[in-house]
C-alpha cells in the first residue's frame, strides 16, 4: 500500500465528504417526485455499470466464491438496506441532522468490537461514547418530536453501516474494494428487480414502479455516478494515506451536509440540533484520537 502522500489522500477524502452528501441531497430532492426503489436501484445498477469495465480494464479481480462471496452478498444487502432508509429518511428529516445521527456508527462500532470481537473498551473511550450518544439525542429529540417514527431510521443506518464496516473489514485482505463495489452493484441489481414488481403488486408506495421523466432521469444518473464517485475517492484516499489519518477527515461530512441541505433546501440545524452535532463530533474525535495512541503506545512496545 502507498502511503507515502498523505496530502492526496487527506484531499480525495474531503472530496468524498463533499460529493456522498451532495448525492444523498440530489436523492432528497428525487424522493419528492420518484419513488426510493427507483432511486436505490439506479444508485447501484449505474455503480456497476461503471465499475465492472473499469475494474476488467484495470485487471483488478471481480469474482469471489465460498466465504468471501457470501460475505460479500451479505455486506450488498446491508448496504442496500441501509442506502434505501437513508434515503427514506431524508424525505422526513433535513440533511445535517440525518447525518449527525449516523455519525453515532463509530459508537456502535466500538460496542459491537466488544460485544462480539473481544475488543478492549477503556474509561476514556466509554466516556466519549457516552457524550456521543448524548449529542445524538440532542439530535434525535426536536427530530422525532417534529417528524416521528422517521427520525429512527437514521440510528437504524447506523447500525447497518457499522455492521457493513465490519462485514467489509473481515474480507479487506482478501479483494480489491473496487472489484467488490463493482460486484456489489452486479449483485443489488437482481436482488432489487423482482422486489420493485413484488412491492408494486402489493401497492408498497416506496418500491413503486414508474417511467421517470426526461429531468427525472438525469437526476437518477447523478446520483448514480455521485454513489459511485464517492466509493472510488473513498477507496483511492485509502490508498494513499492511513486509515488513521483519514478517520477524523470523515467528519468534515456533517458540515458538507449541513451545507448543501442549506444550498438545495434553506434547512439549516436548531440550536438544540447543532449543540448536538458539534458534541457528537467532539466525542468521535475524541475517540479516534484514543485509537490513534494505543495504536502508537502498541507499536512502541513491539519495538
């Protein structure tokens, strides 16, 4: 791995700050006149559209089988399922405060490497997570109060993403992320088909079928490329700098998102809301910063 241009990744990674909630603004904006079900399966049917030739082209491996493919059907539905109530959830709640609610996933994260990996979870860290949680309820509160059952689906994402973080960290070593992303689309795209027809049928108002008009589709194809930009910069930030110093970068997405909801939609967070976000992000730089001791503390002793 070249991580010798921390520069570059730290730069690519601020693009995909800026470019994943600019697509989840674009989506917000179709949710209103497009059903989800139409909006996620054109995110992924275009995601590999794109990436299949790119990853044959650049000879990166595609295919998996045993262990690693049912991981990897299993890290698809998860962030099917996930990208399909972010999305829900937008038509409820304003951009800034749908993603500072997500932004409890790295709390989740830490329970969840306790609970079932056996990580260590110290008094600073447990602290922070508590903080976190607090400033995701200051969040949560004046949301559910003015929108209902809608401002959970946030926290549900969370948990979704936390889980595909996971599921993604078992199988790291063992593929190339863009070959998985441009598997992921091949996969979502069969699994998403015959649950269109099923829901439509059944008269699901969010997996619909319909004919987007000429405006419709275009937006449709934003989103899709956006979808697929930020995956590519996510990836080549990695690539070019360390996973530690790219992880506190990623919270530079709550202030795009608050941005752009501004610009698209006049929303702007309460005063309750942005003491919330300010404090989540506080505590999950906080904790990233205690990862990044121990981190350098264990590496000193194996010295």
């Amino acid at each position: 791995m070249n991580n010798d241009r921390p520069m570059l990744g730290i730069f690519l990674m601020l693009g995909f700050c800026f470019v994943a909630p600019l697509a989840d603004g674009t989506s917000k904006f179709l949710g209103a006149s497009v059903p989800v079900g139409i909006i996620v399966l054109a995110r992924f049917a275009i995601q590999g559209a794109l990436l299949l030739p790119y990853a044959w082209l650049t000879g990166r491996p595609i295919l998996a089988s045993g262990r690693v493919l049912g991981l990897i059907v299993t890290r698809t539905l998860l962030h099917l399922c996930g990208t399909f109530l972010m999305i829900t959830s937008l038509l409820y709640l304003p951009l800034a405060d749908a993603f500072a609610i997500v932004f409890v996933m790295p709390f989740f994260m830490l329970f969840l490497g306790w609970a079932f990996l056996g990580e260590h979870v110290g008094l600073h860290r447990f602290a922070a997570v508590c903080v976190g949680f607090l400033g995701t309820i200051l969040v949560f509160q004046p949301s559910f109060i003015a929108v209902g059952w809608p401002a959970v689906l946030p926290l549900i994402v969370a948990i979704l993403f936390a889980l595909f973080i996971l599921v993604t960290r078992q199988i790291s070593d063992k593929t190339d992320p863009v070959g998985v992303q441009a598997l992921s689309g091949l996969i979502a795209v069969p699994i998403l088909v015959p649950l269109l027809f099923v829901g439509d049928s059944i008269g699901i108002g969010s997996l619909s079928l319909m004919l987007p008009t000429g405006t419709e589709i275009i937006l449709l194809c934003c989103v899709g490329c956006l979808g697929t930009l930020a995956q590519l910069l996510m990836a080549w930030s990695i690539k070019f700098a360390p996973t530690a110093t790219l992880a506190p970068i990623q919270y530079a997405e709550i202030p795009m998102a608050t941005l752009i909801g501004w610009l698209m939609f006049r929303e702007f967070p309460n005063g309750l809301a942005g003491l919330g976000i300010c404090l989540t992000i506080g505590a999950g730089l906080y904790v990233i910063q205690r990862e990044q001791s121990n981190a350098r503390r264990l590496k000193q002793t194996q010295l």
